[in-house]
C-alpha cells in the first residue's frame, strides 16, 4: 500500500460495551502507525458493527464516532443476525463508503492486531487475499479445540478446502469486495468462499491472545450451526453418501432376507427371531432418520435461499 491508499478495520461487535473503548483507541493506535509509515491514508478508518447487542455496545461505538468521526463508523443491527452477517455488514458497508482493501478482527482483539502491518505489506505484494492462520489452539479448553480440530478435517474429507485453523482475520482487497457484493446468498460461509473464489492469496501466522475482559460470544451451538452452514453450502458430498447407504442397506436388507428364507424352508433352524428383527429395526430405522436429517438441512438451505429475504436490516449507520 502507499500513503494514498484507503484502508478499513472491519470489527464485528454484539454485547462488547465494555471493550469498545479500549478496543478503539488501540486499533486508532494502528491506524496512526501505519499512516506515520506511509502504507495508509489519514482517511483510513475502523468500521463497527453492532449485531443487534442489548446491553451499552451501539452507545459505546456512538461515543467513539463523535469522538473520531474522520476515522472510526459503524452501522446498528434491528437484531441480532449473527457473526458471519455482521462480517458480511461490515465489509459491504466499508465497501459502500470506500476503501481500497480492509481487514476483518474480533472485537476482543485476541487476533494480533500488531500483525496487520505485515498483512498490508503482504498486499502490497500483490496477494489479493490474507488469511490470518493461528499457530496453535493452545487458548482453546478441549471441547472447544477437539470440535474445531474435527470441523476442518470433516471439511477436507468433504471436498471443502479451508484453510486449517483460519479464523476471520483476514486481508481483502476491493476486487474481492467487489465479487463478495456479487454473492446474493442469504447463508453465505465467508471461510469458504475467500478460498473458492480464487485470486492471488497467502497466510499470515499469529498467536492467539487471552482475552482481556467478558468472555467469548462463540460457544458450542453456534459453532455448531458454522459447520453445518459451511457443510451444507459448499459440499453435496453427504447427500451422495446417502446414496451409498442406501444401497449397502438395500444389499444388506437382501442378505438378511435370503438368509430368513433358507433358515425356515431348507434348514428348519427359524426361531422367533424377535431380538434380531429389533435389532434390525432400530438400525435400519435410525439411519433412515439420520438421512432424512441430512436432506432436511439442505432443504432448510434451499428454503432459506428462495425467499430472498434481507440478510441483517440495519437501524443506523454512522459514517
């Protein structure tokens, strides 16, 4: 980047009062190191988006706006809409009030905010894309660590590729601003379509930080609901295996039968049989309702899609 080049801090936000402050003040800090270096404009800024918080949040960011309102926005949520729309909101949004690239981190910053200077040098190579890559999950308790461990492998084995241990810290450029602008899906997976898409791309490596103050919005559901919103929008593998299952159940099913009627007409050893055909009830009738569970997410998807509904409404802007 040079001195002429715009540059924007992506920062989504739900029930983080407490932080924006100091969060501002140290992102503002960045801000004013780079320009001093010359790799950014003093119209560079940071965007906030409030995901529908109700606690002080959109008070905290209207502070921080009237205080630097050359260098810090933000828009407001109706409600909460979640993290990868409130990323979605914020980059569209520095998009729509201009900047030559951005980059996206957690309002906790527990992402190394003092590692966006090498992202923006890696720009200026010509990458069009930085991925922000965790050394290790050593900040992570083990259920957290063990379900994101299992995430990315499941992805991989499904055909989609993700860049392992990525978060949402990342490097965009307006070229890919503006193909994301392109992308009308009301579910759309951010971690996966910054890696579909193409473009000239790297990794950046970092340490997790602790977090300072309150504790992570992210728990289990909800990363829960990431992965299969990642599954089911990038991969038709699982419904492809239920093809696969159905067969070899069909084949079983077959065996089984063929067995029934030589144990009764030719061997004569046919008992009641109650415990087996239990068995086989249950199994058959399990994986019966865990692939009707299958489609039933695509189908959700699909549903989803086709009403064409908002993403996020936005109450209010600040710019």
């Amino acid at each position: 980047m040079s001195q002429d080049t715009r540059f924007a801090i992506v920062v989504p936000c739900f029930n983080e009062a407490d932080l924006i402050e100091s969060t501002s003040k140290r992102l503002l800090e960045v801000l004013k190191d780079l320009e001093q270096k010359r790799l950014i404009n003093d119209s560079s800024y940071i965007y906030f988006v409030d995901d529908g918080s109700d606690d002080e949040t959109w008070y905290e960011i209207a502070k921080a706006v009237a205080k630097h309102p050359n260098n810090i926005k933000g828009c407001r949520f109706t409600t909460n809409c979640g993290n990868q729309k409130a990323l979605l909101a914020g980059m569209l949004q520095a998009r729509k009030v201009g900047c030559d690239a951005l980059i996206t981190i957690d309002a906790d910053l527990q992402q190394d905010e003092n590692k966006i200077e090498e992202f923006i040098k890696k720009y200026d190579e010509g990458y069009k894309i930085v991925f922000g890559i965790r050394n290790d999950r050593k900040t992570d308790d083990f259920i957290k660590k063990t379900t994101a461990l299992a995430f990315y492998k499941l992805m991989e084995k499904l055909g989609v590729k993700i860049p392992k241990n990525h978060s949402d810290f990342r490097l965009v450029s307006k070229e890919v601003l503006d193909v994301l602008e392109s992308y009308k899906e009301t579910d759309l997976f951010l971690r996966g379509f910054f890696y579909k898409i193409g473009f000239r791309r790297t990794n950046i490596y970092f340490d997790v930080k602790p977090r300072k103050i309150g504790k992570s919005k992210f728990n289990l559901v909800s990363l829960t609901s990431l992965a299969v919103n990642g599954i089911t929008s990038f991969s038709i593998v699982p419904l492809k295996l239920i093809c696969v299952l159905g067969f070899i159940c069909m084949v079983l099913g077959f065996i089984f039968g063929l067995w029934a009627l030589i144990s009764k007409f030719i061997l004569h050893t046919s008992t009641d049989g109650w415990a087996e055909a239990t068995i086989l009830t249950c199994f058959f009738g399990g994986i019966q309702i865990f692939c009707i569970g299958i489609v039933g997410e695509y189908l959700g998807q699909i549903y989803r899609e086709v009403k064409h509904r908002p993403r996020y409404l936005i109450e209010q802007e600040l710019d």
